[in-house]
C-alpha cells in the first residue's frame, strides 16, 4: 500500500482559503469543503462570507488578519492518507474474452423450458425435489454429483433452469465443470460444491434464493404478560424465502475473490449470465496473480532465511576460529613462561654451584614442566607439520599453512 502525507499549517491554510474557494482548497487535502471548514474553525481561520468568490474582486473587500493562536493550539501537523493506487491493465489475452463476452451475438439466452438437461442438473432436480424443506429452503444436502443450489420448493424449477444454461455455456467455451464433496468442520455431512475450472484456476459457484426476516408470532393462547416474557426471550426472527436468486462466485482461496449477481426490481439474473462468465476469467486471472505473488513472497522469504542462517553459521564459525586461537594464544603464553621459568631455574642452580641430581625430585619436576609446556605450546604440533612436509615433498617448496589441523585438534579436545 501506498500512502501520502499531507501537511496542514495554519498560516498556509488561511492563505490558501483566502485566495481559492474551500471546496478547491479542500480538494488538495483530499477531505470535504465541510470538514475543511470545521477544520479552519477549530483552529480560529476566519473564512470568507458566502457569495464572496461570487462578487467581483473590487467589491470583495479586505480580509480581517489572521488571529493569533490560542495557548496550546497546533499550528502544524501532519496527516497520512492511503493512496488508491490505479489497477494494472488488462491482459491482451483476458481484455479480447470479455470483450467476446460483451458482444451481442455472444449472449446466454436462458430457454423457457429444460430442455437436454445437464447430467449434473439431473442428478440436483431428483436431489432437489427429494428433499425436505430447512427453514423453507432446499438443498442437495450430501448427494453424490449434486450441485450446489439453495433455494425454495417454488424456485427449483426456475434454478435448474439458470443452472443448467450457465452449464452449457461454460462448456461450450471449453471450461470445465464438476461437483466436489467438501467437509465442513462440525458437520456431521458433507456439502457439494460446483466448481469450474479456468486457466487451471479452480472457482467456485453457487445458485441460492435470498430471504426476508420476519419476527415469530407468540402463541395465541398466551396472556399478555406471557406474550411479552415470550418476546424477550424466545422470540426470533424467521427466514421467509422472497424469490429473489442469486449466483455467487467464490474463490478456492479463503482471501480470493467473491462476486454475487442478484435479481433486483429492474433485472433478473437471467439477464447478467454473461457478465457472470466474464467474471470468471477476471476471478481466475486474480487468483493466478496472488498464487504468482505468494509464490514469490515464499521464495523470497525462503531465501532471506537462508541467508540469515548462513550468515549465522558464519559467524560461529568465526567465533569458533576466534576461540581455539585464543586457546593457543594461552597455550603459547605459558609454554613461553614455562620455558622461561625452567631457564631461570637452572641458571639459578648454575649460579650457586649446584646440578640437578639425574632420579631426582627436582629433575623430576623440570621435566613434567618441560613436557606440559610442550603440550600446550601450539608451535610443537607445527613443527612437526612442518616437519612432514619438508621430508613428503623434497622435490618442491612445500606449502605451510599455520594451524591447518589445528581447529580439529582443538575441537577434538574440547570434545574429550
């Protein structure tokens, strides 16, 4: 969605009303001349007289000056208004059917009799005229191959009829047709559903007959205090079928698009059948293009995942990296201050005269520091790498790469 801002100061507004009329002005706010004008009363703009852009400019007058302010009026805001944005055009292809749809000689003409029923209009009128009425209405309820009609007793006949013409037309123009059962959550049956099938794109219709409401009569026998406690608390309202059809498209989305054509006073749905048809491919034309934008929207949002993950595998790799060098750094460190240590130990000794004593403590002890500094320090592993490789490939200049092992080693250890 796109918006707009739109700016209102109270200075710029009452120059703009002094110098256009305010239904002008307010076409630029996108707001009626009635609400621009309590608008400018709120904020104390004194505007023009009526019939004063009807008078010629010398005889209009000056302007009074333009107040100041009231204590904690605000002079200036802001306000954010949706843009309604112009639909794309039509494709060639969609723009040349409806255009078809539209011609004369292309028009669904119902017959006054059912003549060569559909097989599925077979199947309904035996369902139909089987079926008890629900709250005065009809329906196929749960039968196999049934479409999917409401209506009441008297309008069965007229309904088969429409039906099976918008039947024979959608078939004629290639599209197919069929029945589906559907369940319904906390049904005990099923429900059909007729479906047509456009450009791949599933949509559904139905044919039913609109009610009036009409509140139930309390019975007669009742006092008139009964009659009132029978009111308030089991009356309702009873539906009343009023002969009105109607057809109904429906998309297989829960979000697609919906469209009902309805007998009125000037029109029978018989009369809009090829407006309904061309609704189709407009309907299945949407529902193509949302598919296509959902598709899209997952695969980005896929993607974007994607990325975020590999971005964070990244960075534990790093961090990973960070900490085993940290640990050799540390192992490094105290082989230096170890070796260190060892060196002033024996210069220590030297100085005094004295020599380690070869089965002693103290050799003992020099040679569990020697060798704990050769475990943690990192350049011991490395040499012996390096090491390898000068003997493997005496022939060529090796490549050393530092801490190449390192890394499992590290891991190894941390594991263990």
């Amino acid at each position: 969605m796109a918006y707009d801002t739109i700016i209102y100061d109270r200075t710029a507004l009452y120059e703009q009303v002094w110098t256009a009329p305010v239904r002008t002005v307010a076409k630029r706010y996108r707001v009626s001349d009635v609400a621009l004008s309590k608008t400018c009363r709120k904020l104390d703009i004194p505007l023009p007289p009526q019939g004063y852009w009807l008078r010629p400019e010398e005889r209009r007058g000056e302007r009074p000056a333009l107040p100041p302010p009231n204590p904690g009026m605000r002079v200036r805001w802001q306000v954010r208004l949706l843009v309604h944005e112009e639909p794309p055009p039509l494709a060639p292809e969609l723009a040349a059917r409806l255009a078809e749809e539209a011609a004369p000689e292309a028009a669904i003409v119902v017959p006054t009799a059912l003549d060569s029923p559909h097989k599925l209009v077979v199947l309904s009128a035996k369902a139909l005229r089987k079926a008890k009425p629900y709250e005065g209405f009809v329906d196929c309820g749960s039968s196999e191959g049934c479409l999917s009609i409401r209506v009441a007793p008297s309008s069965v006949d007229r309904g088969l009829l429409v039906m099976n013409t918008i039947l024979r037309a959608l078939e004629a123009r290639g599209l197919k047709v069929h029945a589906k059962k559907v369940e319904r959550p906390g049904y005990a049956h099923s429900s059909n559903t007729t479906v047509v099938t456009v450009d791949g794109e599933g949509l559904t219709f139905l044919l039913w007959e609109k009610h009036s409401l009409r509140p139930t009569e309390p019975p007669a026998d009742l006092s008139k205090k009964e009659r009132e406690s029978w009111r308030m608390f089991h009356a309702r309202n009873e539906r009343i079928p009023n002969g009105r059809l109607a057809i109904e498209i429906r998309s297989d989305e829960a979000y697609g698009p919906h469209k009902t054509w309805t007998d009125t006073d000037k029109r029978k749905v018989e009369t809009v059948l090829n407006g309904f048809v061309a609704e189709l491919y407009v309907a299945a034309a949407a529902n193509k293009d949302r598919r296509v934008a959902h598709e899209k929207a997952r695969l980005d949002r896929e993607a974007a995942e994607k990325r975020a993950r590999e971005a964070e595998a990244r960075r534990r790799a790093e961090a990973e990296r960070l900490e085993v060098f940290r640990e050799q750094l540390d192992g490094w460190r105290f082989a230096r201050d170890a070796r260190a240590l060892l060196d002033d130990v024996r210069m220590m000794l030297t100085e005094r005269g004295l020599r380690v004593t070869k089965g002693g403590h103290v050799e003992e002890w020099l040679a569990w520091i020697t060798e704990q500094a050769d475990k943690a320090d990192p350049l011991t592993q490395m040499r012996r790498d390096a090491d390898e490789m000068a003997t493997k490939y005496r022939t060529r200049r090796p490549v050393f790469r530092p801490f190449g092992g390192a890394l499992a080693r590290a891991r190894r250890r941390r594991l263990t």
